[in-house]
C-alpha cells in the first residue's frame, strides 16, 4: 500500500476530533504543550507562533493550563495546509492548488452517510448536567486577543433550527458563530441578518416562538470546515461535510431537539431570550481589528453534555495569517468557483483565501474584452461574493491564482489604469476596517487579463510560456521529496 493510500483509509475513518488528532500525530502535526503555561497571554503568544507557518504548523494541546486543572484545551487544529492534506487525504505537502481541485472535484456530490446514534450510545452523553450550570467551571476561558471584551467560544459548531419548518433537515443550519460568555448559564450569539442564524432569530422573534440552539465544542474536523461554509439555506451542513469526506457522520439527537454529532466533545443547550440584548466586544476580528461593542441576542443555558475528559477546542482569530483563515479558505473559494462555473465554463479556479475573500484572486480563459470584469460583477452577486468579496484581481488561465508570485507578475505586465474599476457605496460585511459606514463600502475590481478584441491591443509583446502541467507539478513533488529525504 502506497503512503497516499494509506493516508486516504487513514482519513476516511476519521469519525470524531480525536481520531483526527491520532491521525495528525501520526504524521508529526500534532504535539502536546510541555510547560505549564497561564490562560493569559501564553495561549494566545504560542498561539500565533505557530501560526506564522501556515504550510505545516501542527495542532497544539494544552493540559496544564494554570487555574484550570484537569481541564484540555486544543488550538491550531485547522491551523495549516498540511493538516488539511491529512483531512483530505492526502500527504503533506500537497499544495494549496492541489487542495482546491481535489475539493472541487468532490463539490455537489450527494454521497451522503449519515449515520443515527441513540442518545444512550452517544459519547457526548457521557455527562449530563441539568442543574448549577457553570461555564466557569466546565471550560478553560481565556480572552483570544488583548482588549476582547470577554470570554469568547469562537470555534463552536451551532445547530438550530427553522422555527417555521423545524422538521426541515436541510434548512437545519449549521454554523461557526462566536459567542460571548456573559454569566454562569449566559451567552450572546452576534450574527447578521444575512446569516442563516440571523434570518431564524429574526423569525423566531416575529413570530413569538421558541429558539433553541446547539452549540457542539470538539468536533469532527470536517464538520468545522462546512459550517463555515456559505452552502445554501437548505442544504444540510451535516451532509456537505459527510460527502465531501466520502465517510459517514454519525449524528445524534440533542436534550433539546437538535441533530448533534455523537461524537462530539460538549454540547451545551441553550434558548433565546425573546426581546433582550446585551452588550458584546470587542472583540479581535478576522480582518486583524477589533469590532466595536454591540448589542447581541442572548441565550441562556438549560443543559450541557460532554464525554469523559473533554477536549476544548478554540481558534485563534487576529491580524495575519490565522487558523481561521486557512479553516475556511478553501471551503470559500469552492462555493463561490461552483456558482461562478455553473454560468460562466471559462472559470478555472478561485482563491479566495484571503480574510474571508475580501481580497480574493480569480482565474479564467478571456473571450474577448471586458469578459474578466463581466465576470467579476457575477461574482459580486453570489450570495458570499455581495458582502465579502471586497478586492477582486482577475487573471488569465496561464497565472496560478495560488501562487502569489504570478499574481504580482500579471498585475505588474498587464494591468492599465482602465483596467481598474471601484464600485462605491455596496453591501458590505460590517467588520470591514476600512468601511466607511459598518455594512457599507467599496467593491475593487483589478483586470489583470491579457488583452482581447476588440480592446486596443496595444505593444507587440510575445509572452514567455515556460512548461507547465501535471509533468511539472511531479518534478516539483519529487523536487521536495529529495529535499526532505536529504536532511533524514
């Protein structure tokens, strides 16, 4: 058997956060923090540290974190590309570009396993507590970045569902929002009304019905990648995740009514306060600020359930390169490259890896002119392209959208000043910092394409085309695998 073979079964049998941490210490990505370290600021400095290598840093363990004895704490999980390779099954070194066809390749597949647990069968239930809640007691809580407002769960895979359709199992939503911890049994949840979280507290609210929430801590890893994903209202995050991983899921039911991963750390249970807000933030964003304070709706806790020697998992979110953004880096660039193709054939890839996508980078086979900026506008209308894609740069089938280096060539050899267009006063994600009015700004498009008729041609100038293809993306694989072999 083959090392990717290998990988690839190693992979498809992945069903929980520790099978996937076993998995990753197999392949030297995850270590367990020696020292005995403070909440404040040791996990955050080690932290970023880490996540300055965004090819291969591991996931990290904390055991012997000070005040919290007993307590686990891992970070870095989704922190670099080779640990997705290892999700994906793949070796690492696999390269970002490799990482995106393989998942657009998966993308729209309906190979779907998922698999029901009884509640009695179901880890999570190890523990059960109903009564004196403390989430002081039950979570290492430390701030991510210096001047957050507070205690912040902002790894956490939330389940609810539609207060209009609730036995609808596609329109059960399934999504990564942070939340504040505001007392003993109280948290606030901030989303916006273009979330799917956000349109069913706005129903639920309308309408005088009940809101209730799952909020799973620990999860399978795939299950982190697509509940960041920006899927369709009624497509099932469960399903995407089980699909895109060709393995099953195993799904229980939840105290208080929600489909939950059985294997998942803790699920703490919680229901909307109709009508109350409370103040929240700041808070370190994934665009490097912090958002202001804000009022966000607030839940309180009625139940927790976690298995034996729980595992807390939290990200780091801040200036730079994050977990958070490889987290969802390519599962953002896959939805929006689906919706871009199913019109437009010419599309060969997109990277929107960068904060989100607001600066995200698109590649495709030019027509004729103003092709590339038609294109660019179809992209502004997708559903996550109208309130993240901020800075556009659009680029020839010959520039690798993933290598930096020949995004700056083509920007350098073939943009004009006609080539840049700025769209003002557009939809835009509040937390933007260079917003001039929160959920309002400017949309960038860069044509960095060759030039096509009946556009003016302009200089002669044969461009150099050097070998490119499968036979080249081999001999730099066997390039590195010399490399690596050298220095054993």
């Amino acid at each position: 058997m083959s090392i990717d073979e290998k990988i690839a079964r190693q992979a498809a049998g992945v069903s929980s956060l520790r099978d996937y941490l076993e998995l990753l210490g197999e392949h030297g990505q995850f270590i367990t923090w020696p020292d005995a370290i403070m909440p404040e600021p040791d996990i955050r400095e080690i932290c970023v540290a880490s996540g300055t290598d965004a090819l291969a840093a591991p996931a990290i363990l904390f055991d012997q974190i000070r005040g919290y004895p007993g307590k686990q704490l891992v970070a870095g999980v989704h922190g670099s590309f080779a640990n997705l390779a290892l999700l994906m099954g793949h070796a690492k070194g696999t390269t970002v570009k490799e990482l995106f066809y393989d998942l657009i390749g998966r993308w729209g597949t309906h190979n779907t396993d998922l698999q029901r647990v009884t509640p009695g069968q179901a880890p999570v239930y190890q523990n059960r507590i109903e009564q004196g809640i403390n989430l002081y007691d039950l979570l290492p809580l430390y701030r991510i970045n210096t001047y957050d407002g507070g205690f912040y769960l902002a790894k956490a895979n939330v389940v609810s569902r539609d207060p209009r359709d609730p036995d609808n199992f596609g329109k059960q939503n399934v999504g990564i929002y942070r939340l504040q911890v505001q007392g003993p049994d109280l948290l606030t949840l901030m989303t916006i009304p273009a979330h799917d979280m956000g349109r069913q507290i706005v129903m639920a609210e309308k309408d005088g019905t009940p809101f209730k929430i799952s909020i799973m801590l620990g999860n399978h890893p795939a299950m982190c990648m697509f509940a960041a994903t920006p899927v369709g209202y009624d497509e099932s995050e469960f399903a995407y995740a089980s699909a895109m991983m060709g393995a099953p899921i195993r799904l229980t039911e939840s105290g208080n009514g929600m489909d939950i991963l059985a294997d998942t750390e803790m699920v703490i249970e919680a229901e909307l306060l109709h009508g109350e807000r409370h103040f929240e933030g700041p808070f370190g964003e994934f665009p490097g600020s912090y958002s202001g304070v804000r009022r966000a709706p607030l839940f309180r806790v009625t139940a927790v359930s976690h298995r034996h020697n729980p595992i807390f998992e939290n990200i780091y979110i801040g200036k730079g390169w994050t977990e958070h953004d490889t987290l969802i880096g390519l599962n953002t660039s896959a939805p929006v490259y689906a919706q871009l193709k199913q019109r437009f054939p010419e599309v060969e890839a997109v990277n929107a890896l960068y904060q989100h996508g607001l600066t995200a980078i698109i590649s495709l086979r030019n027509k004729y002119g103003g092709f590339a900026k038609s294109v660019a506008l179809a992209a502004l209308a997708t559903p996550h392209g109208m309130m993240y894609l901020k800075n556009l740069i659009m680029v020839d089938e010959d520039v690798d959208p993933f290598d930096l280096n020949q995004v700056m060539w083509a920007l350098s050899t073939r943009t004009r000043a006609s080539d840049i267009n700025v769209l003002d006063n557009m939809a835009l994600v509040p937390i933007d910092p260079a917003a001039v009015v929160p959920g309002m700004g400017h949309h960038l498009i860069i044509d960095a394409t060759s030039t096509a008729a009946p556009e003016q041609m302009g200089a002669d100038a044969q461009i150099v085309s050097p070998p490119s293809g499968p036979e080249i993306d081999a001999l730099a694989r066997r390039v590195l695998q010399l490399q690596q072999e050298a220095i054993k």
